[in-house]
C-alpha cells in the first residue's frame, strides 16, 4: 500500500466514524499486530478500527470493501494460531470496545452480548443471576467472546458441557460488504433454515465479522468436587481415562499432566509435586448434592484400579483449586523455561496413552524437551515442544518435532487442531486434514462470502488457492 | 420429461446399479411418493433408487447431474413437512436399504452408521453396551437417521440433551455431481476448518445426500423418574414450566397437554384423564441414583406450588410410562379424530402460556379445534387444528389458522418450526423468518453445493428466487 492509498483509506473510515475510533499512531498500532502465537509473521497495519458499535464495522467493511483492502478482525489477541496477526496494509478491526452485555435473561437462559465482552466478565455476570456459561478456555479471564466464538473455543469444561458452539443460539454477522446478517435465533430448539450460526463459529473472521451474540445458559452447577493422581507409568494413566469412560462417569473437567509439565509446574511455583511420577490426572465433578462426592469416590477408585498412586481427594474447594493450580498455570510454567511451539492435537480417546508416548519418542528422536498437558476426558493433549529461540538448529528441530506430533495425531484418526484453530500456524496441516474435496469446498464457501478476499487474508486457507484444485 | 427422456434416464441408472436398486413399477413407485404431512403437493416420480451403498448414490447424482434431472432423498418418509415429497418426473433416491451399524465404539462412545438405520434400531443396539444415543423424534420406531440428520430431529429428551445435530461428529455426503464429502471427525473436540457438517444437517436434502453419519453417544442414562399435574388454567401451567426453570432443574422431559388433547387421548384409549383440566404437565428426570428422585420431588412441589392439582409421581418406570402414554400417543389419538395441521411454533420458554391462549384465540375465530401438545420445557409446541377435510370452508380456514400461528409465533420472537422442517409446507414463512439478507445467503449456498438445482428441488427454498434479491 502506497502512502497515498493508506491516506485515502483512512480518510474514507475517519468520514464515518469517530475520531477516537481509528487509530494511526505507528506505536498504538503495533499493538494491534499480533496475537499470542508463535512463530507467526504478523504484517504492519495500514491502520485501526475500534469499533464501538455495528454501524462503525459496517463502515469500515464498506470502505475496506470499496479500495479493496484486508480487514483482520480482533478481540483480545489471546489466539495461539496467528488468527489474529495483521497482513501488511491491512484495517486492524477490533472489536474490544463492543463489551456491553445487552441482556440477561433469566427466564430463557440466554445473554446477549457485544462480541468484546471478556469471557470471564459475562461469567460472572450470569453467575450473579444463578447461572452459567461453560465454555471455559485458559485465557477466560482475558480472551473475548468474539474471539471465543471466531476460534470455536473449548476449555477445561468440555468433557462434560461441551465448546463454544453448542452454546450459540444466534449471531449477528457484518458481511464483507457491510450488510447485516442475522442468524440463528432466541428459541432452544429451531430448524428454520441452514445452520449458518455455526457455519460463522469457528471461521476465524474469514467468512464475517461476528458483532453480536446470542448464547445460552445452563443453571449454575455445584461446586465441583476434584481428585487427583500420580500414575507410575504413561499407559496407566491412558488406562485410568479410558476406565473412567468406560464407567459411564461424567467428570466435568478431566486433565492430564506428564512429568515434564510436572517438574516445570514445581520449577515455576515449588507446587511440590512428585517428580518420580510419569504422569497426573486431575478430575472434578460438579453434579449436584451427594452426587458430585460419589462420582469423585467412583473417579478415585479407578485411578487406584488403574495403578495410581498418591490419589487426593480435596477436602474442600479451596484444597481442589490448589489441586488445580499447577495444570491451570502449567502455560505459565512451561513459558518461564524459554520459547515454545505448543500443539493442539486431539485423538481418539482409546489412543491416548499411544500417542502420548508417540510424542515422547518424537522428543528423543530431535532432541528437545516435550511437556505435554491437556484435557484428557476429551483426547485433547498440547504437547509443548521447548527449544531455544537463538539456535537455529533447535528452532528447526523443534518445528520438525510440532509438526511430527500433527502427523501422528492425523495418522492415528485425530484432528491437527481440537480447539486453537487453524489461523496461519497449521494452514498446510488443515489442507491435509480436510483433503481434497472439503479443501475445494472451503475455498468455494470463502469465495462465496468474501468474494474480494479482504476478510482476514491468508488465514485458515491459503490466500492462493494452489491448494485448491478446480472442479473437473 | 417425456417418455423418451426417462428411458434414457432409467437406462443410465441401470448401467451402474444392481437390477433390484432400480423401482419403474408404478404401483411400487407410488408408495415413493410422499412423506406424512398435510396438503403438501406430491409429484409422480421417473424412477426409483434404492441404494445400497455410497456407490450407488454417486452413480444416480452424476447420471442426475448429466441428465439435469431433480433428486429427492428420502429415508423413512416420515416427516410432516413434504421435505420428501416427489416432484414430477424425479428419481427418488431411498437410504432406506443403507441400514448397517458400521461401528459401535464404546471407548470413545461413537457410532458410525448408513443413514437407513432406524432411530430405535440404533439406540437399542448402542444401550446394549451401556450406551445412549439421545434424540429421539416421536417417530423413532419408524424414522430413520438420514432423516433424522436431514431435518435436525428433535423428540422429548431435547429439553436436557439436545437435538440431532449436538451428536453428530462428522458425514460422510455425496454432492450433487457424485463426489463424495467427508465432514467432521471422529475425535470429541475439533476445529479444523468450516463447520460444515452442521450446514448439511436440517438442510433437507437440499445440499447434499448424507450417506454416512458418525455419531456422538452418551453413557446410559438411569431409568427415569416421572411425575405429572393438571393446571387449572393455561397460566398456571406456565407459570409452573418457567418455576422449573428458574429453580435451576434440569429434567429430561417436560411436556404439555391442553384440555383438548386431554379428551382426544380418553377419546382414543379411554384414559381416564380428568377433562376440566386446562391443561397436563409430565415431567421426568434420568439424573443418577438418588438425585432423580430429589429431582421429580422438587418438580411436583413446584407443579403444586404454581396451582397443579392431581399430582402424581409415578411409583416405578411402568407407572412412569403410563403416565407418558397419553402424550406418546397424542399423534394417533388426534388422528383419529380428523385432519388437521399440525404447527410446530417454538416460543421463549417465559412466553409459553401466553402463546397458547393466543392460540386458543385463533381456535375461536375461526370456529375450529386447535389441540396442542409439546415440548414444554424447550417452548416448541404443536398446535394441531383439526378440521373436516370434505368441508372447503374448514379447510380455508384451518389453513388460515395454521398460518397465523405461525404469525403469532414469529411476532413473540419465536420461530416457524422448532423441529419439523421447513420442506414444501412452511418456505414462505422461513422467507419471512430469514429476512432478505439471510434469505439471500441460503440461496447462494443453495446455488454452490447444487449449481443445477437438482437436489430436492423446491423444499426449503422456492425454485424460482423470486424470494431472493439479487445483491444491490
């Protein structure tokens, strides 16, 4: 973008939006540049958009529509796939400033919400009204549920609530020209029409930018009860989860450590924790009265069945959040011992023993440490592959490792992405996913809603479409 | 199509299928016709397709796509919709022989299945490990899961599971031009790309043939508890619905009788319901050993609480099912009674008895019975206005009262189905629910996955897209 077509630009946005809302200062700017991904190229935004309403996203589209130039859609920049970087030239859309709750309604659990409000914000705010919305991912107390929505994100509560999809009742959509989609609706059931809500969960800005949001509620659980232990060998632990499945149990959150996160966890806080054991798990259960404490006896049980040692129950919630902490901050954890390339992996249930140790022999083969947590009760593991930044031959390693883990975890029936997305880290691993014709399919659903490709650009698909061969 | 034109058609079907997968035999054909709704024109088909495996749908959609001519999917024909229905000089294209179970996966509670297989067939095979797989349409015994897929089937159990589309993982499709799809996975989380999997499930045939399905179980519930109560007003029995869900219940069934359907199930099986009742609740919980009793006990105090009379808990599950009989049956018990429409109107939940005295409203402008039964604890009620189909007069005006349900449904926020389908029977009124913009959207979709408009030509969207404006 040439100085005078950036000038044009923002001449066009300022004529319909607040001053406040556009953003030229370079170092305000470059704040808006990237999420927290790493290993992404993150391009110089011509300039920003804080949107404070839907008008301010319809302008910016229309103006961005009109010269031809990328938008990249914000909200906290807490992804780990590059979603949110910006292409060279490109309108930062931010979506933060859209953070009212528009409503609560009790009556039909439902909020709707601006797509800026943080997710632990609405949270708590329906918590005071006796509800919940589950969808819980690491970074709640910073991510918003536009980004949320955009990456379709999971959490710790999955295994029994489910991820951000089943909790979308509707959107509001801004189409790349500007206009306003509504999709979806207030009601608890509907079938009027294609699913387009869900079409939009999950795309990444790619296809609309998402400025509204009707979500349901549950009641609000109990407070959960947790149990935790160590497991002398990778396969007991595997064992241990695929016995709680076969139980029939229902644990709302089900988390697995392996000794590296361990010793990185006790590295990190002193949490104490037995360094001899190859592995922990971590189960809670929020069912209601007596229920929760019989679930966790049934839990602590199997885990003993399964050859678990040292297994704990919580004597109160305050001993289960302490139970909970070192896996809640193992990202912390793991970033204090340097730079790191964090995968997303999830496989079948039964395999995940398998792949676990898959993955440990990946570690031997480069070199280079891999610590692995993740939601066990889903088959949902990141290993983390930690490496020193300034050795160019243990970044290559390390990139080699992340992607081995990818092609395991296809080659043994898995995803290369249970919950963070696609954005510019896994495009080539997404291709290889979907194959052919879905590939085909989803450029053709791109072209379709974005016909200039001004929507977040070169994320999820490749801008060019070699990828993507014609129809025959 | 002329003679001549389907001889070319049926000549090409025979190249590459099997002589039994091929129906020319009018009286045969004939029962292809039509699914179970009302008043929804059904056309006479070409020739029949009864395919045995994906094979054979590939072939009949290029010889289809070759030839330019409509297809229409059907499974158990059992929908009320016409979303089956013949139109002239098409190939009915029956899953119904698709019926394996291909795979039962209790480690990781999926099942992988042709869309032939029954409903019950299915659930009944999964409980015999311990499993559960949860919709369940009223027509289980009889409709099967490419059905079920097609129109995102909902059933009694929703109000706490959930419909069709919360358990399918992934789809296997083949597209208008006989490639074949795969969506989805077969892992519990999974973001990888467009979540195309819920766009072919409830868009009726009209994108794609679904030809195999992988679907999410659940571990078996417990044998539920029930309790019922009759209200002495319509207000009163929704007052108690919104009391259930503010107390933060969460049952597996809530349903609604009104007076009328009350006296059409003594009517039909003479059971004994009291009929100066206004209207019935049945509520259950499956929640695990001693909770479901708590759960049904605090029911039946709330049903008490908000003026319920008559309030019984069922001693053990036979009583149980008794209990529910009336409501199960409601479908044929109505029948027996006469034509009618049956609406399909899902409203906010806080709105339910205001609904329904609207609805009585209609009944007595237009000098009809309108029975309504439902799904109360989603909001998705079916008033059924019953008329004399040899009378003109009533007919125009149960069409007139079956259309200003709709009315009414859409003006309280609600939608115009909540379970049924669009098909033939309600397109003008997802016109007006969808609006132009969305409207706009679903034919552009329409147009990608069937360039050709051969793919169940007519249901959902009008063919001619008089509806849908171009783009300004």
């Amino acid at each position: 973008m040439t100085a005078d077509s950036s000038d044009v630009l923002i001449a066009e946005l300022r004529a319909g939006l607040p001053d406040e809302a556009v953003v030229t200062d370079p170092d305000r700017l470059a704040s808006y540049r990237q999420d927290m991904a790493t290993f992404c190229p993150a391009g110089t935004p011509a300039v920003g958009v804080l949107a404070r309403e839907t008008a301010h996203v319809q302008h910016a589209l229309r103006v961005a529509s009109r010269l031809g130039v990328p938008v990249v859609p914000q909200g906290g920049r807490t992804g780990l796939s590059g979603g949110a970087n910006a292409v060279d030239g490109c309108v930062v859309l931010s979506l933060e400033k859209m953070d009212r709750i528009i409503e609560i309604d009790p009556a039909n659990r439902i909020a709707v919400v601006e797509p800026g409000v943080v997710n632990a914000v609405l949270s708590r705010a329906v918590a005071e009204v006796g509800l919940f919305y589950p969808p819980d991912p690491s970074s709640w107390e910073i991510s918003t549920i536009g980004g949320n929505l955009a990456t379709n994100a999971g959490g710790l509560c999955c295994v029994k609530y489910g991820v951000t999809t089943d909790f979308v009742r509707g959107l509001e959509v801004v189409l790349a020209d500007g206009e306003v989609l509504r999709t979806g609706r207030r009601t608890a059931k509907g079938v009027a029409g294609y699913d387009l809500t869900r079409l939009f969960v999950g795309s990444e800005g790619t296809l609309g930018v998402i400025t509204q949001a009707t979500l349901a509620l549950r009641p609000a659980s109990q407070e959960p009860r947790t149990v935790a232990a160590l497991f002398p060998t990778l396969a007991a632990a595997g064992d241990a989860v695929a016995r709680v499945v076969a139980s029939g149990l229902v644990p709302s959150l089900l988390e697995f450590m392996d000794q590296r996160s361990l010793r990185a966890a006790n590295a990190y806080r002193n949490m104490g924790l037995p360094e001899h054991a190859a592995a922990m798990l971590i189960a809670q259960s929020d069912a209601h009265s007596d229920q929760a404490g019989a679930d966790i006896a049934a839990i602590a049980a199997v885990f003993s069945g399964a050859g678990g040692f040292d297994v704990v129950e919580a004597e109160n919630a305050a001993e289960g959040d302490l139970l909970l902490a070192a896996r809640r901050d193992s990202h912390f954890a793991l970033e204090a011992l340097g730079s790191r390339l964090t995968d997303d992996v999830c496989v079948p249930l039964s395999l995940l023993a398998d792949f676990v140790q898959r993955v440990e022999k990946v570690a031997a083969d480069v070199g280079l440490t891999v610590a692995v947590v993740g939601h066990a009760g889903d088959g949902n593991l990141h290993p983390n592959v930690m490496f020193d930044a300034d050795d160019a031959d243990q970044v290559r390693r390390a990139q080699h490792a992340f992607d081995e883990i990818m092609r395991i975890g296809l080659e043994m029936g898995g995803t290369v992405t249970g919950e963070h997305g696609v954005g510019l880290l896994k495009r080539e691993w997404l291709a290889r996913e979907l194959g052919p014709v879905s590939l085909r399919v989803h450029h053709e659903l791109k072209r379709l809603f974005d016909p200039q490709g001004i929507l977040n650009p070169g994320k999820v698909l490749a801008t060019e479409i070699a990828d993507a061969p014609p129809r025959p």
